[in-house]
C-alpha cells in the first residue's frame, strides 16, 4: 500500500515521451507477428492475404464426396474460435493496399511541411510533449541550431522524412500502373494494422529530434542553400543503400506483376472436361496410393489446410507449415521447382510428384462440377502443400506407410 501510495501517475506519464511510444508499438507489433507464425492457424483465420484468402472456401468438387459419407457429430466450436471465424470474415478489396502507400505519402508531406514552416500542429505537439521548452519571449534568428548530443539533427529529421515520402510515392506509382487489380480479398486486420503502421511511421522520422525541432523554430527558408550542409559520412553510407534497395524492390514488384496467374479458376473461359485414369499398380481391395493421395487432398482442402500454387506453397515450406509437399514435375516455373524442392530437402518435408497439372488441380479443388457431378473447368495446378490434415483417415494412413517405406 505504501509503494501504491508514493506512486505518482503523473511523474509516470511526465516520463513517457513520443520516442518511447513508437519503440513500444513496433516492439509490440513484432511479438504479434512472431506469435501468428508460432501459432499459424490464428494467422490463417485473422490475416488471409490476396489469393489465400480467395482459397479458403471448398469447392462443389471437394466437398461432393464428403456428401456422400455419413455424418459425424463435431465438437462445438469456443467462443475464441467463433470470435476468430467471425473477425476472419471480414475483409476489403486486395486493391485497397494502394490506399497504404497514398495515407502515407500524405502523412509524410503533412510532416515535411510541417517542419519546414514550423506548422501549428507541430507546436501544439512539442508544447505538451515532455521536456525543455525554450523561452516564449525569445527572440530567435532565422538559422539553424544544433540539437543536444543524442538527438537528431534538422538535416537528419528533413533525409528521413524526405526519404520516407519518396518511398510511398514510388510504392503508390507502382499500385496504380504496375500491380495487377484482381478479386482477392485481405483481412480488415491487414487493413487496420497498415494504416496504423504508416500513421506510428509519420511519427518515427522525427520523433528522436524533438528537442532539435523546439530550438529551430525559425528556419531560413527564404534561403534554401543556408539549409543544405556537406553530408556527413552516415549519410554518405546510407543514401546509396537507400536508391539501391528502393531499386531490388522496384524490379521484385515488376517481377511479381509479370508472373502468370494462370492457376486461378478462370470465370468465363470453359475448359474440356477432364478424365482421370485410376491408379492400378495397387492389387485388388486394397487403397492405391493416388487414391489415398486424392483423399488427403480432399480432407485437407475442408478443413481450410491447403496452400496452392506455387508461390502459396513455397511460403507454407519455407515457414515449416507442411505436412507433405505435391508437386508437377512438368511446371514450367524451373526456379519455383527447384526452390520447392529445396526446401522439402532441407525441411525434410515429404515431396510427391505427378506428371499432370489438371489431374492435381481436380484434387486440390480447383474446378467446377456439371450437372452430372463431373469435373469441369479444371484448373492446372504447380504445386500443393497440405498444412493441416483435417482428420484422422485410412487415406492418410496409406500415404504415411508409403513415406516410411520409401
């Protein structure tokens, strides 16, 4: 009692100032996303993405077989798992990314302004921000004043904000003339996050350099050569790092941009209907191991516990997320092929191979069913990896007895 009565609430928050905020809330986002990769069923129901999140309901030709079998009573569902559900369930247009990269270029002009003529807002923030404010009825001259050691020079807080509005301009070029507008959908928890991102980033360029900004309250901009200096050598350092990876992340968003998205269910295009032979290597009543495979297939495909495609399916590998790997040996994407095959080597994934890219996306329930409940409009498929078994079958039994005996 007697330490809860010496505790002063407001010494506490005289303490907390604009740099430690941001610290805290990055420091916080970071926990949030190590826990989503430790805990990946949590990160498929809040944060689907893009085509991941397109991919989450079966289709008529996953779910016509489970049909047919006899129900089995389920489990209840926890009120964190119906809450869950709920917030998965909503989601805004995968287009609405580009609306990250505008609020930022925004906000990063808003500040940029700000500091050069010393805007109003930005007083009324360093007033009641903790600290030492200088005398009100002084007389300052139009220059520029160091900041105490420690804190970010003004040459330093105008690079960054600089820098920072230069990058969403780019990113915003990109959104609206390079990257593809599709159908696919983002979880509105994407959507909060980044804006709230960009909004801690306004924040982050200058924050360090509060004490600099409340000596340079004057700034010559009648003169702008008195606000340009010789660089030091960090910037030196920095600003070719800086254009060099503005660059590889350029070419990456027109590499992406380029890539075929063929392995999406095409919504007018109808293709032939597609036989597939059954496997007869297996003898007389007994479980071959395509049909067993197909069976897996379908079971993972229910339970939402499918990455298809060949980017899915290696971000599923390289963060350990597969139970098994199934793969066309006759994509035409060699680097994706050989980086999927890589990765179930090095995370000693099991790895299957077929020969048919339409075979695998029947299975994967990439298709349609006609009236006759025949697959139609199957899709050719590159790769899919099972993240979730679904349930206990004799299909996935078969298939781990013919891991073990390979």
């Amino acid at each position: 009692m007697e330490f809860m009565n010496t505790l002063n609430l407001a010494e506490l928050l005289a303490d907390i100032n604009l740099t430690s905020v941001v610290q805290f809330f990055y420091f916080n986002a970071i926990l949030i996303t190590i826990t989503l990769n430790v805990f990946p069923p949590f990160a498929r129901k809040l944060y689907t993405y893009g085509k991941n999140a397109s991919d989450t309901k079966p289709t008529k030709a996953a779910t016509k077989d489970v049909d047919k079998k006899p129900r089995t009573t389920t489990e209840p569902k926890s009120p964190l798992d119906v809450l869950l559900d709920l917030v998965g369930k909503l989601q805004v247009p995968h287009s609405w990314f580009m609306h990250f990269y505008a609020f930022s270029f925004a906000v990063q002009l808003f500040w940029l302004l700000q500091v050069i003529f010393h805007g109003r807002i930005l007083q009324l923030v360093l007033d009641n921000l903790p600290g030492n404010q200088p005398p009100k009825d002084a007389v300052v001259e139009p220059q520029i004043v160091p900041g105490p050691d420690g804190s970010q020079s003004l040459e330093t807080i105008l690079l960054c904000i600089i820098c920072m509005t230069m990058q969403s301009a780019r990113r915003l070029w990109e959104s609206i003339y390079i990257q593809k507008s599709g159908n696919s959908k983002m979880g509105i928890l994407i959507y909060i996050a980044g804006i709230t991102h960009y909004t801690m980033m306004g924040f982050a360029t200058w924050c360090e350099g509060i004490e600099t900004l409340r000596l340079n309250t004057n700034i010559p901009i009648s003169h702008p050569s008195d606000l340009l200096k010789p660089p030091r050598i960090n910037t030196l350092l920095a600003i070719p790092f800086f254009f060099l990876g503005s660059g590889l992340q350029h070419d990456a968003h027109v590499h992406l941009a380029s890539l075929s998205d063929g392995e999406e269910v095409p919504a007018v295009e109808v293709a032939d209907e597609i036989e597939v032979a059954a496997d007869t290597s297996a003898g007389k009543g007994q479980m071959s191991v395509e049909d067993a495979l197909k069976g897996v297939l379908r079971h993972a495909l229910i339970h939402d516990g499918l990455a298809r495609g060949l980017r899915e399916a290696s971000k599923a590998l390289d963060r350990r997320q597969a139970h098994m790997c199934v793969l066309n040996e006759n994509c035409d994407e060699d680097a994706y092929k050989k980086l999927v095959e890589a990765l179930c080597a090095e995370h000693k994934i099991p790895l299957i191979k077929v020969g048919d890219g339409k075979k695998l996306g029947e299975w994967a329930g990439l298709c349609t069913l006609d009236r006759e409940g025949n697959p139609r409009k199957v899709v050719n498929c590159s790769c899919v990896v099972v993240r979730d078994w679904g349930e206990e079958s004799t299909e996935r039994s078969i298939l781990l007895d013919y891991f073990q005996t390979r």
